[in-house]
C-alpha cells in the first residue's frame, strides 16, 4: 500500500516538471490503459499526397502537354539543288510553274508551292512541308531527266574572224626610195614607205569616171587639217595636196559607204584615226606615186 503511494507520488512529480498532462492512477496504483492520442487537425505540411493531387494534375499536364508544332520545312526559299528541280519540274505538270526548272527556290517557287497549297486546302505558306511535299507526289508523277534538265538554247558565239589581211601587190619601183605615198588603183591601198619599207597601209578610193584621180609621180605641194573645198563646199579633212585641186584626206561617205561612192578627184581614206596618223608624219616635199 505504501509502496503504491510512493510510485503514484513519484509519477505526479515527474508530471510537473516535464510539462505533461495530467495522468489518472487506478484505485490499485497503477496506471490506466493505453489509449491512442486524439488526432490532431491536419497542418498544410500534413496534407496527404491524395488530398492535393486532384489540383496539381490539371498542371502537371498542362505542363507535360507538346506544344503544337508546325510543320518543318523540307524545301524553303533560298535552297538549291536538284530537290528544288524536281519540285518546279512536278509543280510544272500541274501547270503551276511555267518557268524551266533552275534548282532555285526562289519567290516564284514559293509562288507557285503555295498555289498547290491552297488548291489542296494545305497551310498556305510557300514553304515546301512533309504534308506538302507528300501531296504534290501523290498528284504527280516522277519527272523525267529532260523535265528536270530542260536543254536552253545557249546564244552560239559567232567566232570571231579577223579581217583577212589584203593583199598589198608589189609596191611600184619608184615607191622604194625616199619617203613615198605609194598609192594602187589596183588594190585600192595607200601604203606609207620609208625606204622601202612599209609603215603603215589604208582603204582608200577615187573619183569617178568624168572626174578620174591622176596617175604618175607628184610631190606633196601643202597640207590642210581641216580644209573645205572651195568648188564643192564639203569638208576634206586631214588633207594632202598633191596635184592642183587634188588631196589625199579623210571621206566621211566613205566611211559611211564604202566603194558605192567615189570622189571628184581626191584620193579618200576610209580610216580618220590612220589619215590622222599619217598627216603628222608626211611633210611638204614628200613624194606621191599614184598608178595602176
């Protein structure tokens, strides 16, 4: 009995001073039987996985959900190759690229890819997709070689040909000594000669039948650059007196005409740039031989 008081005692004490609830002692001293605690009300940090699963689900799937996404471009402005051929040379067939296949994808290949796409009630974005390029193949059929690779007529260059050298005959005797505008009626040539040795060569034509040029050896009397005849009022550039009235000087009809025309005397030359030369080379004095 006493015993049992002692333990009771001992208990109240040690109730106190750890702070716990107050414990009932049975009539027989001991302690009374053992009984779960009263749950307490569940804090934020308590709540069972369960309870908050229902709201999270909604975002965690709308977290995890693709995002939608456009089509990849297989072919697109810019690209190159012959992929880019046999898409012009499919959409030709179907009378929607009216160019020859170039390998460009340029605006009038997007052009013409979005046509297809809106006659196939596709995205119209002129960019070739998977779903694009699929449907052109199920309305085409493979082009072939000559589609892809359309022969273009290239210009032919003309080969150029140089202007066959004309034959100079051989100069007249009298043209081989001393400084000599040696002049064929033959071949219709001027040929300037130093010594015999030829320095330069030209066109040149005479007068007509009732206005024949001389024949026979003369001197250069005086020159004239930009002379005007006093009879007929036209210009003679560049001119070379030789006989009276009679020069050697550039023919614009000449340049012009050619050999359908013909002078009142003169000796005319086709070339300015030659005659010019020659003018400031030949000097009052020089000998002129003209013949047949």
């Amino acid at each position: 009995m006493h015993k049992g008081r002692a333990v009771a005692a001992g208990l109240l004490v040690l109730a106190v001073t750890t702070g716990c609830k107050t414990i009932t002692i049975t009539p027989n001293g001991g302690l009374p039987p053992s009984t779960a605690p009263a749950p307490s009300m569940p804090g934020r940090a308590d709540v069972l996985p369960a309870q908050t699963a229902h709201k999270e689900l909604p975002r965690r799937a709308q977290a995890t959900k693709a995002p939608r996404r456009t089509a990849k471009p297989v072919l697109a402005q810019g690209s190159r190759g012959p992929r880019v051929r046999e898409l012009q040379a499919r959409l030709a067939q179907l009378s929607l690229f009216r160019r020859k296949p170039t390998g460009f994808y340029g605006r009038q290949t997007a052009a013409s890819v979005a046509a297809f796409q809106r006659k196939r009630g596709l995205p119209c974005t002129g960019t070739l997709d998977r779903a694009t390029w699929h449907a052109l193949h199920s309305s085409t059929r493979p082009p072939t070689r000559a589609e892809t690779h359309p022969h273009t007529k290239k210009t032919a260059k003309k080969p150029t040909r140089k202007p066959a050298k004309k034959r100079v005959p051989r100069p007249d005797a009298r043209c081989m000594t001393g400084r000599v505008l040696c002049i064929s009626k033959r071949s219709n040539t001027l040929t300037w000669m130093v010594d015999g040795k030829v320095r330069s060569t030209m066109d040149v034509r005479f007068g007509a039948q009732y206005t024949p040029t001389r024949e026979g050896t003369f001197r250069i009397a005086f020159k004239s650059r930009s002379h005007v005849s006093s009879i007929y009022h036209t210009p003679m550039p560049y001119a070379m007196f030789f006989s009276g009235g009679q020069a050697v000087h550039y023919s614009p009809d000449f340049a012009a005409h050619g050999y359908q025309g013909a002078s009142h005397g003169c000796v005319n030359v086709r070339h300015k740039s030659r005659i010019a030369a020659l003018f400031q080379q030949v000097t009052p004095g020089d000998k002129v031989v003209i013949y047949k």
